[in-house]
C-alpha cells in the first residue's frame, strides 16, 4: 500500500463521480489529465506570481486505474524555474474505499508552464 507523501498538503483534492467515467466504469485518463493541469498550474502561477500557460507534457504515467468514490490528492513539486518556464511534477494518490481505507498512487507527471502578461505574451518569473 502507498502512502501520502508526509510533510506535504495536496494543491488539490477532489472526489470522482459517474460522470466522470468510461463505458467501462474507469475514470476517464483526460479527466486526470485536466485535473494534473490545475494542481500544477496552481503552483506555477503562485511561482509566477500571476498567468501560466501550460506549454509541455514531459511525462504523463497512469500506475493504476483510478475508481468511482475515490478521492484523488494531487501533490505538486517544483522542478525548474527558467525565465519565462516553470517545471512542475505532479503526483496523484487515490484514497479508496471508506470502510476499509486504502492509498495507492495512480497517477505521475511532469508539465511545463511559461509565464504570460494579460496579453498572452511569455514574461520573467519573478526571483524571489
């Protein structure tokens, strides 16, 4: 069984629903993946201090299939800030049947996101 990484709270949790499943009961990977992008862009606009764009996919692993009723915790770590860049991984941990809790992970990746003005143009991270 895994654990939730210690010391650290998620950017995000959220609960699956039927909704938002396949035709075969799993949760569907893009609904994941979406939520991968808001727990890193989280951490990257606070590292920017204002609007990132997602510009890369590094790496995108599904571990295991993630279920109806369970509640995912993203965790993010920044990786790499560039000029205008910021490097995020993102882990993700099911939490599975109440009556009889379980933790496994689900879900890592690595995404890249570059600063924007309100024009959309890439700007400096901040230092600091």
């Amino acid at each position: 069984m895994d654990r939730f990484p210690e010391n650290k709270l998620p950017a995000l949790r959220v609960m699956t629903m039927p909704a938002d499943a396949n035709q075969n009961g799993d949760i569907f990977g893009g609904w994941i993946m979406s939520h991968v992008d808001i727990a890193g862009g989280i951490l990257a606009g606070r590292t920017a201090r204002g609007r990132v764009a997602t510009v890369a996919v590094k790496e995108f692993i599904f571990k295991q299939p993630v279920q109806v009723g369970d509640v995912l915790s993203f965790y993010t770590d920044l990786v790499r800030i560039g000029n205008t860049s910021i490097t995020v991984t993102v882990e993700v941990y099911a939490e599975r049947r109440p009556s009889d809790p379980k933790v496994v992970k689900v879900t890592e990746a690595t995404l890249t996101y570059v600063a924007i003005d309100r024009d959309g143009r890439p700007r400096p991270v901040p230092r600091s």
